[in-house]
C-alpha cells in the first residue's frame, strides 16, 4: 500500500535515498514541503545487482536501511560497504549479526566487493546484539516485522527514532 510520511527533512543524504528508492521502482510523489507519499508495489530487483546501485549506495550511509525491508519482503538484498559520512568507522557488523540470527546467508563476492544476502524466510528468535547500534536495531526490527515468529532484541537502541518505527511498523500490521 501507498505509504505518506510527513516531516522529511530536505538534505541531501535524504534525497539521495530517495532517488535511490526510485530507482529501484518506488513509486514516490512529493505531496507537499517534506511530506511524500512511496508506493513499492513493483520494483526492479535486477537493478539491486547494477553497478549503478552498488556505486550509489558506496557514496550513501543510509542505504544500509534498505537491507532488512528488502530481505523481509523479498528474501534477498545486495549491500556494498555505504559511506556518506565522516564521523569515525561504522561497522556493519550488528547489522549481520541480527539477520543471521533471523537466518541470512551471506556470500561475499570478491571482485565487486558486495555481499549477496539471502534469506529463504525469516524465522523469529531471541538474539543479543554487541552492540545498541541505532541502524543496526531499526535494520533488524524491519526485517524481524516479516518473520515467522516472535523476535525478542536485547541490547537495542531505544531511541526515539527506533521507537517511532515501531509505532510506523505497528500502524503498517505488525505486531
């Protein structure tokens, strides 16, 4: 279903994402100053493999949130290590850790420095991350939303951003 969020702050790392949403097939209409309805109902799934995508998402920190969505729903995602910003090293590792334990297979693959992610579906569990990672929490909770199951994370962030996409997530069916 069309899905509206309102209060999209007008950055670039933030319509960068949005560019990269659209070019995997999102449907996205601005309906106003940072409000936008994304309808996903037929994306290109072939596109996540194009060098394009990849080089996008090298130069783009959030695109690593579009992994647990696109494992959820589709039981595969392709992830280049994202840059973006400079503020220090910022580990994928939580962010593997959870869909592992939410049972991804990862294959990495040498000469594009990519990782295949593949999921034939998600299984709930009790998992404890290493670490209260922000991204990694809001990662594993939008791909924990569609598994079999109940998903119990210890160590989570506990922002209001992770709460707030609980409420979303809640609002969307989840439970």
């Amino acid at each position: 279903d069309e899905v509206t969020i309102d209060n999209i702050p007008d950055i670039l790392d933030v319509n960068n994402l949005i560019q990269l949403l659209v070019d995997i097939g999102v449907k996205v209409r601005k309906l106003g100053e940072g409000k936008y309805s994304f309808q996903s109902s037929d994306l290109n799934l072939e596109y996540l493999h194009s060098d394009g995508f990849v080089m996008k998402c090298a130069a783009l920190r959030g695109s690593v949130l579009m992994i647990g969505p696109l494992l959820a729903r589709y039981h595969k995602a392709i992830i280049t290590k994202p840059g973006g910003d400079k503020i220090g090293r910022r580990r994928l590792d939580t962010h593997f850790l959870g869909f592992k334990y939410l049972g991804a297979r990862f294959r990495h693959i040498d000469n594009r420095n990519v990782y295949e992610i593949n999921a034939d579906h998600l299984k709930g569990c009790n998992m404890l991350l290493d670490e209260a990672s922000v991204t990694g929490t809001a990662n594993i909770i939008m791909a924990a939303a569609m598994a079999e199951g109940t998903t119990t994370v210890y160590n989570a962030a506990c922002e209001p951003y992770i709460q707030q996409l609980c409420k979303m997530l809640n609002s969307m069916g989840a439970k």
